[in-house]
C-alpha cells in the first residue's frame, strides 16, 4: 500500500440504505453512510400504488441537515421529484448533476410542485380528498430553495462531494443529461449507481458509456424480464396510427415531458416525412413542460451536444418538428384542441397518465371506438396507463368512471430504458463486483434479472428489501 491510498482496515465499511425503488420503478432513493459523510444518490418521487405515494410523506430515517451532497443521476421525477421535500426538511448541501439535467430538473420540479398545489386546490374545493384540508407535498418556494443547491458538473470529472468520498458520472444514454455514477468512498471502495441505464438503439443519444465496474453496484432491472422488439414496435405504432386516423379518429399518446415526447416527436417526423403521416393531420403537443424541455433538447442539438447521435446534430432542430407540429401553452390552448376533433394526433404528459392534461384527452377520447390511445413506455402498478394497458373497461378520472371503448395500444420500443439483454451486454465486460443489488423493477423483472445476471455472468446478484441497510464491502 502506498502512502496515497486508504487503509480499509483502520476505515468502517461505509452503510448503504435502500429507501425507495425496492420492489418498484418508483422513489429511487439511496442512502451512503461512513465515518465522516452522509451522502443521498437520486431524490425521487413514489408514484403509482396509494400505498406507494404515500412513502412521500414520510421523513427520511436521517435529518435533511445531516445529508452533505446529493446525487441526482438524471431528472426525471422518480429520481429528482422529493428533493423540494428535502430541502423543507432541512437539507441545504450540494446537488450534483450534469448540466443538462439541471436545466431539465428546473422544468420538472416547477411542473411538479404546480400540479401538486393545483390538485390540492381542487381537492378542497370539490372534496375529493381524505385529508382535510389538502396540502401539497411541497411548492415553488420549496423550488426555488432547491434549485439555488444545484451544482452541475462535467461527466467524466471526479468531484469531491463529502470528506473523502468523490463521484465520477458517466453518459447512460437514457435521457439528455442522463449519467451513471461512480462513488469512491473513504475507505477506497467504490460503489456504481446506474440509474435508469438507455437502450443503444435510442434514436437521438449515443449508448451509455460502458460499465467499469465497482465494488458494488445498484442496477436498474425496470425491463428486467422483457426484450425490446424494435421493429415489430416500429411497424405496430405506425399501424395503429394510419389506422385511426383513416376512421377519423384522434390519437392520444400519453408521453413523459422528457425525452418521451423528444422521440415521439422524432418518429412522427419520419412518418411524415414518408407520406405515412398525411400532411393535413395536425400533430399537437400539450404539455408546457414538455415544450419546454424541448427548447432544452433544440438547444442541445444546436450545441453538438457529444452526448447526441451525430446525425441528430447533423440534421438539426428540424428532426424533432413533425410540420405542422402545433403547441398548445395556455389552458385555453388545450381546450381548443378538444374543438377540433379528428383526425389529429395528440403527445401530451403525463407519460403514465398520473395527471395533467392527457387526463382531459382521455376523458374526452376513451368512449368513442374510433378512437386510439398508444402507451409508449413503461407504465408502473398503480397508473392509469398500466390499467389501460391491462385492458380496463373503465378508467376513474376526476372522480368519475370513463368507459374505455377506444382501442389502446402497447407500444413498449419507445422506451428509454435497456432491456434485460442490453443490461447483461453493459455489464459482461467488467470485473465483477463482489454484489450486484437489482433495483428501481417490479418483483417480477428484478428477480428474472437478478437469475439472468447470475446465470449468464456468474456475479453474486441480490434484491434487496425496502429499508433494508447493507455494509459496502
């Protein structure tokens, strides 16, 4: 050993706790305890299950003061979405990122914390809530807390983040700004989050950066038990939308406001431009936060951003604008839409149909056959679109049951997130860790992942339990 390295055997083995996506997709939270840091990788949001989104109320088993850095590998809401919360509770330390998800994490948790005061408004004027009165999980000023904590850094660097622990994040291909993290901890062990890790095919960003092992790792298993079927995909989207549209009928795709409506829109720029898409067919995209990450997405492009495809950056904003592309801002704008009637396409969030004004489109959509809903990505227990995808006859909205007698169609491709053999392909070229712990999945596609990965590579594999803490050895 020489004088730079740590000695392990003067040094605690460093305590990891799993708080949240045990057992879910949902509240990716884990908690890094040694002798002189505390540190938080992803501060995420349950959604889905009541039983689940109601972990959100719950303080975390440490003082938000007592946390140093948190970690925020990319910035969707099951990953960033509690950090306000947090920060109410009493964090005010560092929050990590790359620079792109810190631009995104503004959108979302502005978005967030106005649905959340908006519900809570609407609860205690019609009643619908158990809690009297109703109060949202945090709000703006909570935001504006937070975002004043963020502290971007370039991937590939290694940063200090507590007293000798550092992270180095690495591309994950998921979504713009998405990263993979690598901690090394005081006593020189190293622990590898993957966060939500990207499918090499995705059609704007490049795959993730391969794997380079760790002492322990935290792998997502969210499609754990599935195969992307790219083409088959391709063809069924296309089919279900020409399809419709040649009824009469509208189609309404519930797409999350980052990255999801990105590659929609990308796919139906192709289809357009083939012919498939009839230049008469309005497409409309109704999610303010959805456009505005994608100004972030334009921008990325115009940039050259090295994490970007470069025929992307090549072809330009243009390969994200399926003219006549039509947005809808302003409340108004989107009750418009519902004038026009079909055929027309509509992408608006939420991608799992949980909330915001996709929820009005498929009030108005689902009744009438002609009519089409395509889920384009995965849909957790507990969602609305997991129940359509499940083949509900009626979905509760705002109180009320809607019969479901459009046609609904799962269109998984469009996913950003690698499926079980893309997993074992990141993984199989680096040493094993001594424990690989399958997160962020249901049971079901954790544990076919976890059997996946010992079969196949022969690496000690484990689901862990929710709350369960375990030592990094």
């Amino acid at each position: 050993m020489t004088g730079n390295e740590p000695d392990r055997a003067l040094s605690r083995p460093a305590l990891l706790t799993f708080l949240g996506a045990v057992g879910t997709v949902t509240g990716s939270k884990f908690l890094v305890e040694s002798d002189h840091a505390r540190v938080l990788v992803d501060c995420g949001l349950f959604q889905g299950l009541a039983d689940l989104r109601r972990r959100n109320w719950r303080r975390l088993p440490c003082d938000g003061a007592d946390i140093e850095t948190v970690v925020v590998t990319h910035a969707h809401l099951d990953h960033c979405g509690y950090l306000p919360r947090l920060v109410r509770h009493g964090f005010r330390g560092r929050i990590v990122t790359t620079e792109f998800t810190a631009r995104l994490m503004e959108i979302v948790l502005r978005d967030s914390a106005k649905l959340q005061t908006e519900a809570a408004r609407h609860a205690n004027e019609h009643g619908w809530s158990k809690h009297r009165p109703a109060q949202p999980l945090y709000d703006d000023t909570d935001v504006d807390r937070t975002l004043k904590l963020l502290d971007p850094v370039p991937t590939g660097t290694t940063t200090d983040i507590a007293t000798g622990t550092t992270v180095t994040l690495h591309s994950a291909g998921h979504i713009l700004g998405s990263a993979w993290a690598r901690l090394t901890l005081e006593d020189g062990r190293t622990l590898a989050v993957s966060g939500d890790l990207g499918r090499p095919g995705h059609p704007l960003l490049r795959p993730p950066e391969p794997f380079s092992g760790a002492d322990v790792l935290l792998m997502e298993s969210t499609y754990g038990n599935r195969r992307h079927e790219e083409d088959a995909g391709r063809a069924h989207f296309t089919s279900v939308l020409t399809r419709t549209l040649a009824r009469g009928g509208t189609v309404v795709i519930p797409a999350f406001a980052l990255d999801r409506t990105e590659v929609v829109l990308h796919e139906l720029a192709e289809l357009r431009r083939t012919g498939r898409l009839p230049a008469e067919v309005p497409v409309y995209v109704d999610s303010p936060m959805a456009l505005a990450a994608l100004d972030v997405y334009r921008d990325a492009v115009l940039t050259r951003a090295p994490e970007l495809r470069p025929e992307v950056t090549a072809a330009g904003p243009a390969v994200l604008s399926p003219e006549p592309f039509l947005v809808a801002r302003s409340v108004q704008e989107s009750v418009d839409i519902s004038g026009h009637g079909g055929p027309a396409v509509i992408v608006s969030a939420s991608g799992m149909a949980t909330g915001g004004r996709v929820l009005h489109h498929l009030r108005r959509v689902l009744p009438d056959p002609r009519n089409a809903v395509v889920v384009v990505g995965f849909a957790a227990q507990g969602t609305r679109a997991r129940d359509l995808v499940d083949g509900a006859r009626a979905l509760k909205m705002f109180g009320e049951y809607v019969p479901v007698r459009a046609q609904v169609a799962d269109v998984p491709h469009f996913s950003a997130h690698a499926d079980a053999g893309q997993i074992l392909d990141w993984l199989r070229h680096a040493e094993p860790p001594r424990m690989t712990y399958l997160v962020h999945g249901e049971p079901d596609a954790a544990a076919a992942l976890r059997d996946r990965i010992d079969h196949t590579l022969g690496w000690n594999a484990v689901v862990p339990r929710s709350g369960e803490h375990v030592l990094v050895r």
